[in-house]
C-alpha cells in the first residue's frame, strides 16, 4: 500500500495542493492561540480560565459552523467533479444564511447574557467577571466569522485552498500583533488584560471578512454571486440539502454539546484543572492541524471522484487515506509526549495545573492515531459519500454513550485526578474505529447526490 501511495504522482500532488495550506492555515491558528493562551497564561490560572470558558462558547459556535460548512462541501466537491457553477452558488447561499441564524443566536446570548451563560461551567466569581468582560465583546465578531467561515468551506472544496489560507494567516497575525499591544498595554497602548484579548479577536475577524469578501468579488469567480444567484432555491431543493447537510450539523452539534459536558465536569474539579485542561488541548490541536487539512483533502478529492462517477478509484483512494493518516499520527503523538515538558514550561501556572497539563498530554500523545483515523474518516471519507446518517450516529453514539457517562463518573462521583478523566474519555476512539473501519470498507458510504448539471437544474426549477 505505501509503495503504491509512493509511485501515485497523482494523488500526491491533489493531497499537498488540497491539503498543505489547509493545514498550513491551522498551523498558523493553532500556533498563534497558543501565543495568546501564554499571553494571558501569565496573568494567572483564573484569567486563563476565564479566557479558557468564555472561548468554549466560540469554539461551540465554531463547531455549528463546521457543521454547515461540512455538510455544504459535500455537495460544493460534487458539484465542482462537474462544473456546476449554478448550484454551487445556492449551496453557498444556503450555508450562508444558515450559519448567519446560527452564529446570531449565539452573538445575542454572549451580549445580553455572558456571566449566564459562563455559569454553566463555574461558580468561581473572578472567572466569570473576567471570562464576561472577553465574551461580551468576542460575541460581536460571531455573525462575520460565520460568513468567513462559510467563504472558505466552499473555496476549499471548488479547489481554492490558498485564499483562505491568506487571508487567515494576515488576520491571525494581526490578531496576535493587537494581542501583544493591548492585554499588557505596549507601545503606548492601554493595559487592558482579558478585554484587550477580546479587542484583538473582534479587529481581526472585522479585517478577515472585509478581506475575503474583496477578493471573491475582485476576482468575479465561481463565488462572486449576485444575491438572487446565492438565494435561488426552491422547497424542493433546500430539502434535499438538509436530508442531507441536517445530520452532519446535527452531529456537530451533539458532538459540541458532548465536549461541554466535559468542560463542566472540569470546572467542577477547579480553576487549575481548567488551566491544565486548555494548555493540553492548544498543544493538542497544533500538533493535529496536519490531520485536518487531510481530512478536509479527503473530502474533497472523494466528493469530486464521486461527482465525476468514479466510485472505484474513490475507495482506492479512501483506503489510502485510512492507511497514511495513522502513521503519522504514531510520529504527532509521539513529538506531543516529547515536547510536553517545553510545552508546560511556557505558563506561569501552579505546579498542580502544569503536572496535570503535562500528563494529560501524556494520554493525548497515546490516542493520537486513533483519534487522526476517526477524523479522517468521519470528516472526510464518509460525508463525502453522503454518508452523514452513520457518521451521525458513529461520532455522537462514541461520545454520548460512553465519553459522556465516563467523565461525570471519573470526574464528579469517583473523583479521579483529570488524567484519569481524561483515560475515560479517549475510550470512545476505539470504539469509533472498530465500527467507522468496516463502514469504510463494506464501501456502503459511497452515494453520487449529483447528476448532470442542466438536468439537476431543471428537476430542481420544477
């Protein structure tokens, strides 16, 4: 199998162009929180915390988001293995105006009800006044990073990788750059701690959606729609997208609310296990970024082998992805373990929070090849397939059956040190990849949602 991977010219050069500056864009996101996370780790466990809980509403947003923009690709990649521009546009229209309801509600509730919503984590008064004073401002910035969001999903599945990636690279640095100015107060700027963070994040995403939005239009692509392109729908075909993109927001849904479980049962054990708990997963998310980008690749290059009516290569191609993908995931697991000392040594946090923060990377490190297999195939191989109702069922049954009932317990009733927590939790990797390998192979997954373009068209006018 890897000799074969190794002579495929082809398929080499579609996974790096696809997939390098996806998670080149990662590696720049993930980097650069944690530059913000040791910012504001040295003014304390509680500001940490506070920061840590006030960006779980963002990162559950992010999730919906995700969701969307997911279950748009599937049909974005599809349609672009045949060059149809037409319904590419509606797609967009679509996760547009759905995202935009989504990220609302979610800017509303952090304006008007930020310490409530912070409650529902921890009962500590400083995390709250501190994590309200980031969200109330950060929640301004949730209806533009839904259309950035979107922006980018279906640029990546039309080809178009690189844009995104530039423009989130220069609003992330700038992001970092205002970090640097304003949580300390730098170059004669005010020292404005938690709030300075949260002024940097709304700067970057305003310049962000006013960059991408330039570009699309300037370069009048497949994007540069006119709004009665992104809005001509009928009854007909905005079901059909949610038949199908409705399992995959679902999913992301029930899998965001499953990890605020987990944030609860951490809030509960106290602030420092908070701290520990954010320090492990920045360092977690960065040394995966790679995975993401392949995972995105994945689900482009199969939903354009699909699209195109090339099932078999499909599967070849699918089969490559889950051999490749946990390999390296043995060497990012093991540089995690290696490199947690020197990840640790970065925060100014108690000894409890940083021994806990360097064992839970310990746990981290040993499940990293299932956990790169379980996103690769869940958000790659199978919603390429249109394969969304079983990989519903696969991601929420592993953490709502099991993850879930594991951290109260471990956490809250048998109250184990939150490495331990954490052991209990990772058990559900296995069992997603017992039950997502035979999925992948039965080839089951495999669906074409698309035909020829004016004949899709004009079923969908009637």
């Amino acid at each position: 199998m890897i000799r074969r991977i190794a002579r495929d010219g082809v398929f080499l050069r579609t996974l790096a162009a696809i997939a390098l500056p996806i998670a080149l864009q990662n590696l720049i996101a993930s980097g650069l929180n944690m530059v913000d996370t040791i910012m504001i780790g040295q003014l304390g466990d509680t500001r940490i915390a506070a920061v840590g809980l006030a960006n779980q509403i963002t990162f559950l947003l992010h999730l919906f988001l995700f969701g969307i923009s997911s279950g748009s690709a599937i049909f974005t990649a599809q349609y672009w293995g045949i060059r149809d521009q037409v319904n590419i546009r509606r797609i967009l229209g679509l996760g547009l105006v759905t995202s935009l309801v989504i990220s609302s509600v979610f800017a509303l509730g952090g304006l008007l009800g930020p310490s409530l919503l912070l409650g529902l984590f921890s009962s500590d008064p400083a995390v709250l006044d501190q994590g309200s004073r980031y969200l109330v401002i950060v929640a301004w910035s949730y209806p533009m990073m839904a259309v950035s969001f979107t922006y980018a999903g279906v640029l990546r599945s039309t080809g178009d990788a690189r844009l995104p990636m530039y423009i989130s690279a220069f609003a992330l640095l700038l992001n970092t750059g205002l970090n640097y100015l304003l949580i300390n107060g730098r170059a004669g700027f005010p020292a404005l701690g938690v709030s300075g963070a949260a002024w940097a994040t709304l700067t970057a995403r305003s310049v962000e959606i006013c960059a991408m939005l330039l570009v699309v239009y300037w370069r009048r692509g497949v994007l540069a729609a006119r709004p009665a392109e992104l809005c001509d729908w009928t009854g007909a075909y905005i079901r059909r997208f949610f038949r199908t993109a409705s399992p995959v927001i679902l999913n992301e849904s029930l899998w965001a609310v499953g990890v605020t479980m987990y944030v609860i049962v951490y809030a509960r054990m106290g602030t420092d296990v908070v701290a520990s708990i954010n320090i492990a997963a920045t360092a977690e998310r960065l040394a995966l970024v790679v995975f993401f980008g392949i995972a995105s690749a994945a689900g482009i290059m199969l939903g354009n082998l699909i699209g195109a009516g090339d099932p078999d290569l499909a599967f070849r191609y699918a089969k490559r992805f889950a051999v490749l993908g946990p390999l390296f995931g043995l060497l990012a697991g093991a540089l995690l373990i290696l490199a947690s000392p020197w990840v640790v040594s970065f925060y100014k946090v108690s000894p409890a929070a940083a021994a806990a923060a360097r064992g839970i990377l310990l746990v981290y490190g040993l499940v990293a090849p299932f956990r790169v297999f379980n996103i690769i195939n869940i958000v790659g191989i199978l919603r390429s397939g249109g394969d969304t109702r079983f990989a519903l069922f696969l991601d929420t049954a592993g953490v709502w059956l099991i993850a879930v009932p594991l951290a109260f317990l471990g956490g809250l009733v048998w109250g184990l040190p939150v490495q331990q927590v954490v052991m209990l939790i990772v058990i559900e990797e296995g069992f997603k990849v017992t039950l997502g390998l035979r999925r992948l192979l039965s080839r089951r997954w495999i669906n074409r949602l698309v035909g020829e373009p004016a004949r899709q068209i004009a079923a969908d006018a009637e």
